[in-house]
C-alpha cells in the first residue's frame, strides 16, 4: 500500500510510525511545507528558557526516526492540489521550483493550523511576532535577550499567550497581556481557577488588560505602542500575537468537504469526503467525548490518537468501531502554580449548550499538620445534573496536579459517576496526600455531603 502524508508534525509523524512498524508492505512518503523536521511548538517555553539538552532537539521526530524503517521524509515541500480522483498529489520542492506529482493509495492530512494574526492597523509592522515554529521561536528568542526591548504587549491569554508572558517577565522585561476574555486561561479555567493564576501573574509584575482587544498597532516601521479598543495606549517594543489558530487548509477548497471555518469535515472514521482520505489533527473536529460533540481540539495528544486509530483501520472498508473520541486534557505551569484540566468546563459547555453542574472544592494537599509542602489545592468538578456522569475536571496548586487530572480523565472515559468516585479506593499516607484523596472530597462536596477530612 502506498500512503501519501501531508504534514509532520505530531499526527504526520505518529501515522508514519505506525504505518511502518505495524505493516510489512507500507510505502510511506511525508511531505512537509516547512524546513525543519518537526519543532514542537508546544515545547518552545522551555526552548525559550533554554531548558533543553540542544535546541534542534524540541523536535517531534528526526527524518532518520522514520526512515530506519523504509518511510521517506520531504522538508521544503508543499503540497499545492490534491486529484481525489486520479489519487495523485501535486508537491511544489520550495528549494528548487520544481513540481512533482506523485500517487497514493491512501492519503493522510494532516497540515495543521497557521497562528490568526490581528486584522488592525500595523499588523504588518516590524516587531509584530506570533508564536509559532522554529523560525519565530528563534526570532523570539533573539528578542528576549535584546536590552533594547524593555516593553511587551501579549494579546491572547491562552496557554501560548501566558507562556509567552512569563518567559519575558522572568527576562524582566515589562509585560502587559491584552484580550477580550475578562480572566486568564478563560478557555481552560472557571473563575474559582482563574482568579489566582491573574493574581500570580500580577505579583510577578505581568500587568493584566482584560476585557478589551486591539484597536491597532501603532509605529513607523516597528511597532512602539498598542491602542485598545477604548483608545488607551500601551508602550511596546515587541508585540506577540497569541490569538488563536485557524486551520491550514485553503489548498483543500473544492478537494474535500470544509465546514464554515475551515476545518476539515470528517465522519466517525475520521474519513473525508473523498475516497481514500483521511484526516486528522488540528484541522479538523474531532468528537469531544464527554460533551458527545464534534469540537476542534488542538492538542498533540489528540492527533496522535488519531493517527494510530486511522492506521489501524486503513485497510478497512467500514471499521468495527468509530474513533473513541478525547477529552481535551492539558496543562500548563504559571510562575508558582501548577493546572490540570480535562472535559467539560464552563465556557465550552456554554458554546456548546450543554446542560451541566458544577462543584468547587477547596483545600490543602495534605492533613493540616503538615507543615513541610502543604499547598492549598483547588478542584472544579463539572457534572451532568441529572445522573451524576462526571463530564469534566480543573486543578490547581503549586503542586503538581496532573495524576488528579489524569485519573478524572480516565472516570470520563468510564462514564464515571460522582457517586463512583467519592468512594474510590486511592492510597493515603499524610506525606503524600489526605484520609480521604482530593478527589474523593470533590465528589463528596459536588453530592452535598460535608466530607470527613
């Protein structure tokens, strides 16, 4: 079987592998746009904070991780049409000028998402950065040690947007973060979560412009200042634009069925439109489990699990079961605070009009005698009112919370109740964590119980 993969970022890679390590007969070709194989994007704070063996290292892959098992692997190539019919792709070689055309018998897409820039005025000023790649993480990396540039505008308080923020205060740089969301993290955190992590950010001199976007960009050639939308003006040597992405396919239009944003339209099997094609990864809306919807998820976790789904069914006319689905979970460091999340939280079952309850529930890591590491953690349970499935959970503290968020992942993909996880059986020992685990307090809480700490 030949097998045509657009894109190697984390599902152009993870198909590749799959392809070659589970099959014997697998002619594996990956053309990428880009000239590097593969930045991890989601790794540039620590490529930024030069916390990384070698910086050619934030990597996905190597093409030699692919091609020890027979896959090749094309830098500097740009898939430009896409022949559903003749199953032939039309591949420009950006170094040379030269195109080729080459066949499949399956196709994989999986060419992402580009960063949304600022339809205002000045977008096109010098200094005006998004964060995204090598090549502006290199540049941003040049920036961040350039004594010149004392004052950074953020726009965007996601995940990239924060980490953007906190890579130049610890530089000590002055930051501002601007966005119309009115708290931090609006799209990972409830206000209970929020609320600290802006009062974190602002103790460590990030001053926070929420509630408001961006009028314009103003200077002569570079950027010197950033207007809002009532006219008030902040200083800016440097610009970074973390407003969202928007998925990398105009070459698709008229090739396979797109939604209204662009996104790749797929049916349970993660097919397209077109015979013999597939997609995944950021550009396409994969199902969100716990909501039971279809909702772009950008994570590499998501596309990976896509991958290995499509190459274990490839070959099949109509798979035995449809792609499981994911639940969103992430999270992310900010200065002293650690987050977790996954499923359902209050501003995506909002988009999605679902109905839900929540709990919040508030205490230290381990019993209050414990005086050596005994943070406060903080624990949003999102639920379904009716019968208790536990649809979603948040986490905070300036420990690390990620096994909490891990296991209520694991309770959504078991249609967990709440009653199912206030009894839980977990371990407890007072170094580590309380009689009764955080998680079973939560549940206890979110049922209208006073929990026996």
């Amino acid at each position: 079987m030949k097998v045509v993969i657009i894109g190697a970022s984390h599902g152009g890679h993870e198909s590749a592998h799959e392809l070659l390590t589970r099959y014997d007969d697998m002619d594996v070709t990956v053309y990428e746009a880009g000239d590097f194989i593969s930045f991890m994007s989601c790794g540039m704070e620590l490529f930024l904070e030069g916390k990384v063996t070698q910086r050619d290292d934030v990597r996905n892959f190597k093409p030699a991780d692919i091609e020890q098992y027979g896959g090749k692997v094309l830098a500097n190539h740009l898939v430009q049409k896409i022949d559903t019919d003749k199953q032939e792709v039309t591949v420009l070689d950006q170094k040379t000028g030269k195109t080729l055309t080459d066949t499949y018998d399956k196709l994989i897409i999986s060419s992402g998402v580009n960063p949304m820039t600022l339809p205002v005025p000045g977008a096109d000023l010098d200094n005006v950065f998004l964060m995204r790649g090598r090549d502006w993480a290199t540049k941003i990396d040049e920036k961040l040690h350039d004594d010149a540039v004392k004052n950074v505008v953020v726009v965007g308080t996601g995940y990239i947007g924060i980490e953007a923020a906190q890579v130049f205060a610890e530089a000590g740089k002055n930051v501002t973060v601007i966005d119309m969301i009115n708290r931090p993290l609006g799209n990972y955190l409830d206000e209970e979560l929020a609320g600290p992590i802006g009062d974190e950010l602002t103790s460590h001199g990030v001053n926070l412009h929420l509630g408001h976007g961006v009028a314009s960009f103003e200077g002569n050639g570079a950027v010197s200042s950033v207007k809002d939308d009532e006219g008030k003006v902040f200083d800016a040597d440097l610009v970074i634009v973390a407003a969202g992405v928007k998925p990398n396919t105009k070459y698709l239009e008229g090739t396979v069925d797109l939604d209204a944003r662009g996104f790749i339209k797929t049916d349970a099997y993660l097919r397209t439109s077109a015979k013999n094609v597939f997609a995944i990864g950021d550009a396409i809306k994969p199902l969100f489990a716990p909501a039971r919807q279809a909702a772009p998820i950008a994570l590499a976790s998501t596309a990976r699990r896509e991958a290995r789904y499509v190459v274990e069914n490839i070959a099949i006319e109509k798979p035995a079961r449809a792609f499981a689905g994911v639940n969103g979970s992430s999270a992310l460091s900010v200065f002293g605070y650690k987050l977790a999340t996954t499923g359902v939280n209050a501003n995506n079952a909002a988009k999605m009009k679902l109905n839900v309850a929540s709990s919040f529930y508030k205490a230290t890591v381990r019993p209050n005698f414990v005086t050596d590491g005994n943070p406060e953690i903080f624990v949003k349970l999102t639920f379904n009112p009716e019968n208790h499935e536990i649809l979603g959970g948040q986490f905070l503290s300036k420990q690390d919370v990620t096994a909490h968020a891990n296991t209520v992942a694991l309770a959504i993909k078991g249609k967990m109740t709440l009653e199912d996880l206030a009894e839980a059986d977990f371990f407890f020992q007072p170094g580590f964590d309380r009689q009764w685990s955080v998680l079973n307090l939560a549940a206890q809480t979110a049922l209208g119980q006073i929990p026996s700490v």
